[in-house]
C-alpha cells in the first residue's frame, strides 16, 4: 500500500525513532516481494555483481548476491522465513496497469548510454522473482505465498514470533511490528568481543518499533496512527477526497511533510472514534459518509493483526498478540444510518503548530459540520474557473495536467493525468514499490443524474464487470458512472480540490473484496501458498487474465511475448479446470501502448490439478509434449544430455519452431550454459578479471605443456570432467564477454538481436510455469545456471562477425586451447543439429 512521503518524514528523523541493533540468535520475516527487488539493487558488494538492464539480466550475478546475502543469517544464527506476495488485489488494478505503463516506457530508452547515465531507471529482469525462490529453494529456506497482498500477513507473524520484519515500505511504520528497513541493514557480518558473555557474531542494522513513535506524539494511539493513511492517501484511498476536511481543520498550502506532521498533531488529541466521526461530518449526505467508512474501515483492518493462514503452516503454536482496542465502525456505522443529520463532534486544531491557510482552499475550521465537501466542491469551483456550456475546464499550474469533466449524461470523458514519477516509479510491475505513484490515461463516465432506481445492484455489478472485460486497443480502465474513480489522481500534489465532485461515492466490483470468477480448488491453494507456482497463476484464477512482465526489447516489432501465447493458453485452461470460456492477455501492443489480447480457447483436452496429482511421470510428460507441440520422440535426444539440460532444450525446441533466429545465438547459448552449469562448479564464481587475475595468475603463469595427447571423453558425462587447466584458460577467454562493450553506444545496439533473447526467456519463463503446474515431469529450470543477458549477447555479436567460418573453423582455433570443452560443445551441436538448428534455419 504505501503512505507517501512517510518514509522521508521518519528518515528526517531518525534518531528518534531508529535504535541501533545486533541482528542474530532470532528469526526474520522477510518481504520477499520488496527483498528481491532490493538485492537487484544493492550496491554493497565488493565485487561488479549488478546485472545490465538493458540486455535482459544477468541472472548467475543475482543469484550469487542472494546466496551471499541469506549466507550471512547462517552465520549469525538467524532464520528467515520469506513471505512472498500473490495475485494482484481487484482495486490495485489502475496501479498495475500504471506501472506497466510506466516500466514499458523506461525499457523503451533502454540501451547501454542511457542506462550508464541514468543508471536508477531500473527495469527489472523478467525472471527475477523466480530466479530469487530457485535459490531460496537450493538454500533450504523456508519460504509461503499469500493469496494476495501479504503486508498483513507478515507483520502478524512478525509480531506472533515477537520478531523483526526486513523489507523496505512505508506501511511497517504503522503495523506494530519490529521493522528492520532494507537500506539500513550492513552488508557484511561483524564480530563482537563481549568479556561477560563471549564472542559472537551480528549484522548491524537500525530497528524500528512503534512504540517510541507513539512516545513522541503523546497521545497518540495505534488504532488512531491507523488513520494517517487515510488522510495522507495510499494504493486504496486518494487522499484529495479529504482536502475540505484537511481545510477545515487548518491544514492547507503546506508542504507535504509539514502536511504529515500537522495530521498527527490532530490525530494525538483525537480518540479513535472522534477522529472518524469528524472525517465523516465533512460529506454531506448518508451515501457519502458510508461510502467513506466502509473505505476507512477497510484501510484500518489492513493494518491489525490477524489470525494468519500460516500459523499452522509454520508452526506457530503460541499467537497471542496484545493488539489495540479496535474501533467500533459498527457502533458508527449504526449512527449515520440512523440519523441523516451530522454526529455532533467539537473541533480539534492542531496544536503547536503554525497554521498556514489560504480561504480560497476550502472553509474555514468554524465551517466543520456545516459545510460539507460537497458544497465545499461547489464553492471552489466558482473561484477557480467559471463553467460553459455545463463544462468546467481546470489546469494545474506545475504539471499543466488537463482535464474536461461532461456533464451530459453518460457522456464519457477522457481525463489524462501524467504525474511525475518519484523514486523507483514503474521500475517493476511485480515490484511493490509503495511511493509509486505515477499515473495512466484512464476512461471515466461521468455519474448520470438520474439513474434508473429500479435498476438492480446485480445488474449494475454485472454491467461494471462487462465495462472494465471490454477490450481496447489501449488498455484504458474503463468506469462506469457509478464506480469511484479516485485512482486516477493518486500522487498528483497539484490535484485540484474541485476535483473532488468525480467521484461517486459508489463501491465498484474492483474495490470490494476480492473475488474469483472461477472455483478454486484446495489442491492449487495448497501448492499455491507453498510458493510452487508463480503469483500470476492466482490472476488467471481469480480474473481470467495474466499481466505479462515487459522486457527491453525493440519496439518496432510485436510483443516479444506473443511466441508463448500458446502455453498461456494452456495453462489457463489447467489452473481454471476447462471451465472459463474468456481468457485476456495485457501487455504491450503497437508500439508502447498497453493493450489487451483476448485469447480463443484452448481446444485440446487437459487435465485438472486434481488429476495431475494422480498421473504418472511418463503421462505427466505425454501431456507436456502435446501443449507444447513436440513429438514424443524428441525424449530420446534428451536421453543424450544430462538430466539439467532436458527443460533448456525442449525449450529450445519449442522457440526453434515459432521463430527463425541466427545459429550464433544458439551457440553462444549452448557455450553459456556449460560456462553457468560446469566451469563456475569446477574453478569457482569469477566475473571480475581483478578476481581472476589475483586467484589464477600464478597457475597461468606456470602452465603445463600443451598435452593434446591427453584423452578425454566425449558423451553425455562428459562435462562433468572437464580438466580444470582447460576450464581456467576458457573463462580467461571469455571473461570479457561478461561486461559491457566499452564501444558499445546506442547506435551500435543491436536491439533485434535483444528483441529475439526476449523471445528465448519468455518461453523460458512460460515453459517453466507449465512444468511446475504439471508437478514437474523433467526438472525445475533453474534460469541462473542457463541465461547471463550480456554473455550472450557479447558473445552472439562476436559469432556474427565470423559467421561465414564459425563452424569451419573459428571454433576449432577459439577453444584450441581447452580442447575437452571443444569436444564437448561440439558434442551438444551434434545432437542439436537436425532437431533444432537446421529446423530453426528452414524458416
């Protein structure tokens, strides 16, 4: 969720809220969602670890950073246990598609200069949430996925195991939990002398806990902190909705962090109950106030400790929390549905401050209970602009943001909001990066006067759910007049108050909890909340769509994802059980825009989840084969290769008949996975040539004699016996095609050559997702051992060059000097030829 600009406002003052703090001898709840994207960023390392966005991700770097980051609790006796996020929440999804947006339009600029000069514009790599479970999974660490958004989850099991959280989000502030922010933590292992008690080991870091928070604001509760959110705004609530009532109490023309020092200085001499019923006074009719107490309610609720479904999961005997005293939103709820008129409440102004008030912004504090935000609205707009022909048109003066509201009826309006992006803004659509706040085109209808009374609630949710399904070239969100609207302006700090009038005061069927169109069996949320499939299966479940991860890549061409539509197809078949008919695909489409793909069904026959549990492997594989549309009798050419390489070439099967791509690629492919798979496991993990210069230079510098005689084997096992002199010279060879091409300029970036290893991952990833729904017939691919972006891409540039005597003879004088990973290579290329290489070269 997020609570913007509340992380600055407590990093402004951090020495009266952070503690210093021996991280060790405890367990950890980790944020998993928000700890993956972190460690792609982390710069602590003392060695060049951070992959190259713009040639795809260097996923054995990422890899060997997390390895070394969960290596460090091992050494400090800590337990983590990580907590991933699930599907999309329904209400987020004008964020979801923001962020794509966003994300989309930064790899578009992608290319080596940019990324040099503006090196915080991240795109995050497609496989970067499963490349983070394949090492938690290879390190033992045990790890859950909630259903959906899982910061209540996790600051409830936090505060169950009286344990701190490590994650980087401004909602931990207000949970309760023991919060260990991400930036703050060393990243190295410190050890201490301590004469009493011995010598230990601990990670410095900074902790916070609520309890001094609540200490610098006397009279602060928790339950009343739990309204911050509401009037600062979130994902799930714009704060512009409270600008009159923000006015009336004395807060306007401010800064945003003076903004959230004045609301807590309110919030302190208010009881959880007044805060709430003075919130409400400002609207001025029952629907209104109801409308916004649901909103309240639900936004409070996310930040109070539950009962977690993982409890028992984890073995979490003991869970008794002492909570706040909840607040009675069924006491206030009763009130306004029994009265019309206001709950008498008396005004409270924020004290000790000065107050800064410009009239034009709203009533005065006096006003409270008098004027509400509706008849505030229309007070402003006739100081900010005057209305013709029933339109009223206001501009933002800082961001020059345009919009015109119709008040015809049913007439439908564009409104078009650009904010600016702050920190980490649209850098990953799976990221919850909660200060992102940037903003999408949307579609609004304008409310209609005089709708139908008669018309049923059964039918306006159902005419909701039909507007938003409707396919646009765009992927506009498409509103109905009685939806709220309020995600379109989140950030905006321009936002305008009249502003306020668009929203109807409606709950609409993405901001009601959440629900699946299709029944959901106990065997996917078994395997699901054991963090054995991806989030993204829980939205083909619960709404027939799946959001595809954007990639650099050229954008002059279609979406490098469409070569996997096919086993999205079919995999939404699977996890719906052959149920649901209407199956959609978001995305980018021409050019940059974000577009929907509505898909035809699936026709072949598949089985359900509950059937897989009882196939055997060999029809577990008959299955895959059939999706994937590879003849069985390609399992005798897998018979070839080590059981690692079965996933990478059926994968490489599958691209090689939906695309034509060049021979270099696929050799430097095949030369990277030996490199990834044996070299590293036999000589050790080296990138840096300062690294490999300080470790090898004695052994280059008294190398044996040639020893060509020296037999070695050439079959299936062969290159689990490569010699280790020969494994040495090649990453000597190599180890330049690790890093970026000092020449390399955004003229000579071959963006086609990017846009076809976009290809080759998202068939990857997508043939991955199938095998693990299929309980795995050949083993998990583990995209660390198989893909590093700029290895290939380096690699593939130099082939090119020689393509006329690649095979002739450039290989025989490149590997002349390890000749066993001669043999070897040329080993796979002889089993690869007549299926995949000279079927790829007949397109």
């Amino acid at each position: 969720m997020g609570i913007q600009g509340f992380t600055k406002f407590i990093n402004d003052r951090a020495e009266d809220y952070f503690e210093n703090y021996e991280l060790r001898d405890c367990k950890l709840i980790i944020d998993g969602h928000s700890v993956s994207c972190q460690l792609y960023n982390w710069k602590h390392w003392q060695f060049d670890a951070r992959s190259l966005n713009c040639y795809g991700g260097d996923y054995d770097k990422y890899a060997c950073i997390v390895e070394k980051f969960f290596g460090m609790f091992k050494d400090v006796r800590v337990k983590p246990i990580v907590v991933f996020d699930g599907g999309f929440e329904q209400r987020k999804l004008p964020t979801i598609i923001s962020r794509m947006q966003d994300k989309i339009n930064i790899a578009e600029q992608l290319d080596p200069v940019f990324e040099v000069k503006q090196p915080n514009k991240v795109v995050f790599p497609l496989f970067l949430r499963e490349a983070f479970k394949d090492i938690l999974r290879k390190l033992d660490v045990e790890m859950v996925m909630c259903e959906y958004e899982g910061d209540t989850e996790i600051a409830s099991i936090a505060r169950s195991l009286d344990c701190p959280v490590l994650t980087f989000d401004s909602d931990y502030f207000l949970f309760g939990a023991q919060y260990i922010p991400f930036k703050t933590l060393d990243s190295k292992v410190t050890s201490v002398g301590n004469w009493r008690t011995g010598p230990y080991k601990c990670i410095s870091c900074k902790i916070y806990k609520i309890e001094k928070f609540l200490e610098s604001f006397p009279g602060l509760q928790l339950n009343t902190l739990h309204l911050l959110p509401v009037l600062l705004g979130n994902d799930y609530i714009d704060s512009h909705l409270f600008n009159p009532f923000l006015c009336s109490i004395g807060i306007a023309n401010v800064s945003h962090q003076s903004k959230i020092k004045m609301v807590l200085g309110w919030l302190k001499s208010q009881t959880p109950e007044k805060a709430v019923q003075f919130i409400l006074n400002s609207f001025s009719n029952k629907k209104e106030r109801l409308f916004v107490l649901n909103k309240i309610e639900k936004i409070v609720a996310s930040y109070c400790f539950i009962e977690s479904q993982f409890f028992k999961q984890l073995n979490i005997k003991k869970h008794v929390v002492k909570d706040c005293k909840k607040i009675d939103f069924k006491c206030i709820r009763e009130a306004i549905e029994s009265t019309k008129s206001k709950i008498e409440t008396s005004i409270t102004k924020p004290q000790n401050y000065n107050v800064i008030v410009d009239p034009t912004e709203g009533p005065s504090e006096n006003n409270l209970g008098k004027v509400s935000a509706s008849e505030c609205i229309l007070q402003i707009q006739k100081q900010i602009g005057s209305t013709e022909n029933g339109e009223m048109c206001i501009k933002s003066e800082k961001n020059s943001n345009k919009y015109t509201e119709k008040k015809r009826k049913g007439e439908k309006t564009i409104v078009s909001i650009k904010g600016t992006s702050r920190e980490q803004a649209g850098s990953n659509l799976n990221n919850k990066d909660s200060n992102d706040n940037s903003l999408n085109t949307v579609i609004v209808t304008q409310c209609e006067e005089n709708y139908d009374s008669k018309t049923s609630s059964k039918e306006k949710c159902r005419k909701d759910e039909r507007e938003l399904e409707k396919s646009t070239t765009d992927v506009k969100i498409e509103a109905n007049g009685e939806e709220n609207i309020e995600n379109i302006a989140r950030g905006n700090e321009d936002f305008n108050m009249s502003d306020i009038s668009r929203f109807s005061f409606e709950e609409t069927h993405l901001e009601k909890n959440n629900t699946s169109k299709n029944a959901i069996s106990k065997q996917f949320i078994k395997n699901f909340t054991r963090a054995l499939y991806p989030s993204s299966f829980m939205d083909i479940l619960t709404q027939n769509i799946f959001y595809l991860i954007p990639q650099v890549e050229d954008y002059r061409k279609e979406n490098s994802h469409k070569v996997s539509f096919d086993i999205l197809r079919a995999i939404h078949k699977i996890v719906t059980n052959s149920q649901a008919m209407d199956f959609t695909i978001v995305g980018r489409g021409d050019g940059t825009k974000v577009e929907r793909f509505p898909q035809e069904q699936y026709l072949e026959q598949v089985p359900s989840l509950e059937e897989i549990e009882e196939l055997t492997l060999q029809e577990r594989r008959d299955v895959w084969f059939k999706i994937l549309n590879i003849e069985t009798n390609f399992a005798s050419v897998l018979e070839h290769f080590p059981t690692e390489w079965h996933t990478f070439l059926v994968s490489l099967k599958f691209i090689a008949s939906k695309i034509s791509f060049e021979t270099s690629l696929i050799y430097s492919l095949v030369l990277c996975f030996i490199i990834l798979n044996y070299i590293d496991q036999k000589i050790g993990y080296y990138r840096s040539p300062e690294r490999y210069k300080n470790r090898f230079h004695s052994f280059m510098h008294n190398l044996p004699p040639n020893n060509d005689h020296v037999p070695f084997r050439v079959d299936k096992n062969c290159f689990y016996y490569f010699p280790t002199k020969d494994c040495i010279i090649l990453l000597q060879k190599v180890l330049r095609h690790f890093k970026i091409d000092p020449k390399e300029n955004s003229v000579t970036f071959d963006r086609h050559l990017v846009h076809q290893m976009a290809q080759i991952q998202s068939v990857l990833l997508h043939v991955k997702y199938l095998n693990s729904l299929l309980k795995y017939p050949y083993p998990n691919l583990i995209i660390s051992q198989v893909f590093n972006s700029t290895f290939i891409y380096n690699l593939t540039r130099t082939f090119k060059e020689r393509s006329a005597e690649l095979e002739t003879n450039y290989l025989n004088v490149f590997l002349k000097d390890c000749p066993s990973v001669l043999a070897g290579f040329k080993y796979v290329l002889s089993m690869l030829n007549k299926q995949i290489i000279l079927c790829n070269q007949s397109f």
